[in-house]
C-alpha cells in the first residue's frame, strides 16, 4: 500500500510528470527491450555474424 | 459457473416455479399430439422393420455420395499439361543455417558465396540490385569492397565537353552486369536468357534448396528414356530437365582465402547462402523485428486475458435471487 500511495503521489498526481514519465518511460523501455533482443540474437548466433569474423580480414586500422 | 447455479436451492425453486406455470392446457394437448405420432412411426416400424426416416437417411446418403463421386469423377482430376518429370524434382530439405526463426546467416559461407559468384556465376549472371556497399560489414571490409569496385570501370558524369568517360568503381556503384543487356546475353548463350540472381532465392519455389540441388544435381548422363534438345543439358530438378546452363561447379573450381577446400557441394552451398542473403538482406532485421512483435503481442495479450476477468468476476459470480409474490 505504500509503494503504492508512493508511485501514485510521484507520478500520478500531477499530469505534467504523468504524460512525461509515459513518454520517457516508451523511450526508456525501447532502448532497453531493443538491446536484450540483440544480446539474446548475438548469443543465438554467436560466431556466425560478420562481428564474430571480421578480425580475420581487418589488416590495417580503419 | 452453470454447475454452482443449478445446485443451489434457490434456482430449483425458481424452475421448478417456472415450471408449474407453463404447465397449462394448450402444452398438455400438443405433448399428447406427439405422442399419438410417435406411437404411430413406432407402429410402422413393426412390420417393415426400417422406419420412414431411416429409409429417407439411407436415399439422401446414398444420393450425396453418388453426387460426390460423380463431381469427383468430372472435375477431381484436372487434366494436366506437364509430368512430375516435366514439372521438375521436387529438392531435399536441408538443413541451411538460417533455417531457424532465430537464426542468421553463416556470414563466413557468405564471403565464400561472393567469391564463387564473382569467378564463376558473374561470368553469365547479373546482380544487378546489390550495390558494392551492401556487402560492407557482411562478407568484407569497407577496403576490400572498394579494392573489388575499383577492378571495374563505370561512365563517369559528363565532362565540360559533354563526354562521358570512364572512371574506377566506387562503394556506391552496383555490381557490373556481365552483359550490356538483354540480346547481348541472349546471342552469347545460344537465345537462352541467364537470369538476374538478386532475387533468385525467392523467385524459385523451393528456396535456397532447389538452387543448391539444381548446381549439384547434374547427373554425369542422362537417364535412360530422357529425352534432351540439343544445346540443353539434362537436369532433373529444372522444370522440364533441359536446362541451357551446364554444370559449372566442380571441384577445386575457386580458391578460398579461408583455406575451406573448394568441393562442388561446398561451393554451391556458399554461393546460394550468398545469394539469399542478396534477395533478402533485411533478414535479421526481419527476424528480430518477428521477436519483438511476439513477445510483445503476448504480453497486451495476456494482460488483456487478466483484465476482461478482473473485470467479468463480479458479473460472472453474483447470484440472482427471485422472491416469489405473496398471493
């Protein structure tokens, strides 16, 4: 009940703070949710992607 | 829920109460009528041993299927203008990397698939839809593709003079068809028309698995009874089995700067991996995107499940109570 009463009377109360932790939380999530999925990709396929081959063809600094 | 209601007491009172006030005169006399009926049919039945309604059951089910057969008959088996032979074999299923729904590319067997087509299918075969920079950051470095580019020579933009010159390749010129066009291509290869490979994978039923057995499927001689136009090859898995295009890939035909030996199958497995990944390369884009949007379709999907209940309990489990009036 508490954390409750606490999240309402942080985010809730005034709309202003509501609308902006919505859309900062949507881009907060995003990058989040985004970067889990290409983790979870490159483990999947791990040494199969150019990333995972590309040391052997790079023979100067670029 | 219905099991709950019915065992309560106060609902048998209802029905039961429901059920004293229907119980007037006009539904006696129309059961007794059904019932004078059915003790009829049960009469008929004595002495022909099958009823009325079996014998109209049998008819119809024996009219539906006569009907069927003779639509089947008509129309189920459609003449066809080609054999399974002329309609081509159908490939064996194989196991490419990228099968799965989270699986990628073996980008490894991509930078071979480049190089075989570039020794050998570009002598015939157009990419035309993959410029040179695609392949940056897929099979080579930025400075190997622009080494690649430079081999070849592009119009350049007018001059002062209006003339347009010649001028090396760069990362955003696309890989050089082998032919200037289409009669060009036609005359060199005795009329027969060597198709554009960037979308070959998906223009082709069967995938990566028709082109991998078509490059590894000639046969050393035609079977018996095959019968091959002269200029054409026997193939069993082009449509047809004549195909223009002979057998090109043979061991040892390319070097590999992997040091991976250069077998037939080897290299038509790599070159048709390269070649998918030019009809389709937003691939892992795809698949990724294919992820995102299950789980998060699964999850507004179950919240939505939990939030009709958490809204319906109340209605699903209230109780009607019926106080019968005082008379």
């Amino acid at each position: 009940m508490a954390v409750s009463t606490l999240i309402y009377n942080t985010f809730m109360r005034r709309n202003s703070v509501f609308v902006g932790t919505i859309l900062f939380g949507a881009f907060a999530f995003e990058i989040g949710f985004d970067s889990t999925i290409d983790k979870v990709w490159d483990r999947l396929n791990s040494g199969k992607q150019w990333k995972d081959i590309k040391h052997s063809y790079i023979t100067s600094d670029e | 829920m219905v099991n709950r209601l019915s065992s309560s007491p106060l609902l048998k009172r209802v029905s039961s109460t429901i059920a004293r006030g229907f119980s007037n005169s006009a539904v006696k006399e129309s059961g007794s009528e059904w019932s004078n009926a059915l003790s009829i049919d049960r009469a008929n039945v004595g002495h022909s041993k099958v009823s009325r309604n079996t014998r109209a059951a049998i008819v119809a089910t024996v009219a539906t299927g006569g009907l069927a057969a003779w639509y089947a008959h008509l129309y189920g088996n459609p003449i066809k203008a080609v054999t399974v032979a002329e309609h081509g074999l159908h490939p064996a299923s194989y196991p490419w990397p990228h099968n799965g729904w989270l699986d990628t590319f073996d980008h490894a067997s991509l930078r071979r698939g480049f190089t075989v087509y570039k020794e050998v299918c570009a002598a015939c075969h157009s990419l035309n839809l993959v410029a040179w920079r695609t392949l940056v950051g897929v099979t080579h470095t930025a400075d190997e593709v622009r080494a690649l580019a430079e081999e070849y020579e592009y119009d350049s933009e007018p001059n002062d003079e209006g003339e347009i010159e010649k001028r090396p390749g760069k990362l955003s010129d696309y890989i050089p068809p082998p032919y200037p066009n289409e009669q060009a291509a036609r005359a060199a290869n005795q009329g027969a028309l060597p198709p554009d490979l960037s979308l070959i994978i998906k223009a082709r039923h069967g995938g990566c698995d028709y082109v991998f057995s078509l490059l590894t499927g000639y046969p050393d001689d035609p079977p018996a009874g095959a019968v091959v136009a002269s200029g054409l090859n026997y193939n069993p898995y082009f449509p047809g089995g004549g195909i223009a295009m002979a057998r090109v890939l043979f061991d040892g035909l390319v070097d590999y700067d992997d040091g991976t030996p250069a077998t037939a199958s080897q290299m038509a497995k790599d070159v048709t991996s390269f070649l998918n990944w030019a009809a389709e390369p937003e691939h892992d884009e795809r698949k990724k995107i294919g992820l995102k949007v299950l789980i998060i379709t699964g999850t507004l999907w179950a919240i939505s499940l939990w939030v009709k209940r958490f809204k319906w309990t109340p209605i699903k489990t209230r109780k009607i109570l019926y106080k019968p009036p005082k008379v």
